[in-house]
C-alpha cells in the first residue's frame, strides 16, 4: 500500500506526537503508512502525489482570517506551501482530509469567507450531517446527527457554491465540506478522543481559546458526553482510498 501523509503544524511536542498517535489509533495505520511531516519546523519537502494514497492534515494554532501583519513568519511559510499544494491536490482530485485547520487551508484556498462569525469554544457539540452529507461514502453508517470535539476561534462563514457542505452544527453552520469528489475538510477533530482533546486544553492554556481560570471547567466540558462516531470516518476515509 502507498503510505498517507499527516501534515501537522504544531509546534509543542506532547500535543503534536499524541496527535499523531491518534490518527495512528483512529486510521488503523501504522507508522510506515503514515507518514508525519512537522511544517512548523521546516520547508515542505517535495511530495509526489503519485507516491501517497492521500493526505491528511491536523489542527494547528494558525488561523487564516488574522491580519497578515500578525501573522509570523513560520506561519505566511506555511500559508504559501499549503496554497501551492493545494493548487495540485483540488486540481487532481487527490483525497484529502483536512481535520479544523483544514478548513482554513481548504477553505481560504477555495474562496470561503473565513472569520469569528462561528467560533466555538472547546467543548461538545451535536453535527448534524446535510443530504449530501448523509450520502457522502466517508460518513458511511454514521447517525445523521453525532456529538463531536471542537475548539476554534475562526470558522467559515460563507462556503462559495462549487463547494459540497456536508454537516453544521447550532453555533458553526459548515463543519465539513467537500471540493471534487475526494477533498475534504472538517471544522470538528475527527482524530480526538477525551484523553486527546485533555493534553491540548492543557498544552493550550492561555492561547485565547478559555479565560484565565476556566481550566477546570473547560476539562469537565469535554467529559460530559461520550464522543465516539467522528473517528470512525478516518478509518473509512483510509479504507476508501488506499491503494
């Protein structure tokens, strides 16, 4: 089988090695099929597309809407190799599957409206698939409506209408999306689990995402409901397109 690629941009060790420990878990891959790749530390190295059976991209601290004067340079790096990318990836249809800062790389690149219209504080939230959500292969067997991990300060506000909208939730109207036929991006954490989305409130304290003083209450909010389908839409993801 041709490996996958996890594109992470994380720049805090325990966060960025259990994130990848989670799509490692929640894929079923291993690590000779995954293949980690830390943008925050270096360059894009050259990817040949025809080499990998997709992509995948995890959460990162990054947020496309601020202004570009606040953004540093690791992060207009970034920008810039993710637009480049992305220029052959929608063009060739690769499959793609961009977890939150997904939707900022995909969703800028595509022309979506992206600003803090939606944010969501870290916390469960229910995501109710639309029509086409419900018929798309990579939510197979899943409920119309499930509970899923979220944590975002910006989010998409209009979706440009070559796009596929898949789910929203009460608060964030697009939380997954499709360009082609086998481009994604979520607005959710489809690779977390309570233990998972613990260490990044954690590792995270006193980045924006909570006040000071609501660790304790931010924690308890991520215990309140058992979150278990998001995941299962990696490994359908993975088994849809390995090859």
């Amino acid at each position: 089988m041709k490996p996958f690629a996890l594109l992470a941009t994380r720049a805090e060790d325990l966060p960025a090695d259990e994130e990848y420990a989670l799509f490692l878990r929640y894929t079923g891959l291993d690590e000779r099929d995954l293949l980690r790749i830390r943008m925050e530390s270096a360059p894009l190295p050259p990817l040949d597309l025809d080499g990998l059976s997709g992509i995948l991209v995890g959460g990162g601290p990054f947020n496309a809407s601020d202004p570009p004067e606040q953004k540093s340079p690791t992060q207009h790096r970034v920008e810039s190799e993710f637009a480049a990318l992305l220029d052959e990836v929608v063009a060739r249809d690769v499959p793609f599957l961009g977890a939150c800062y997904g939707v900022g790389t995909l969703g800028a690149h595509q022309g979506a409206t992206i600003d803090r219209t939606h944010a969501e504080p870290i916390s469960i939230v229910p995501v109710t698939l639309t029509d086409e959500g419900a018929a798309d292969p990579i939510f197979a067997e899943m409920p119309r409506t499930f509970s899923a991990f979220v944590g975002h300060k910006e989010a998409i506000r209009t979706l440009p209408p070559h796009l596929t909208l898949l789910a929203g939730s009460p608060a964030c109207p697009v939380q997954a999306f499709r360009a082609g036929r086998n481009v994604y991006a979520t607005q959710f954490h489809p690779e977390l689990d309570v233990e998972g989305i613990s260490t990044r409130i954690r590792a995270y304290a006193g980045h924006g995402y909570f006040a000071d003083g609501e660790l304790p209450s931010t924690l308890s909010a991520v215990r309140t409901t058992s979150v278990t389908e998001p995941s299962r839409m990696l490994r359908t993801f993975v088994e849809r397109f390995a090859r």
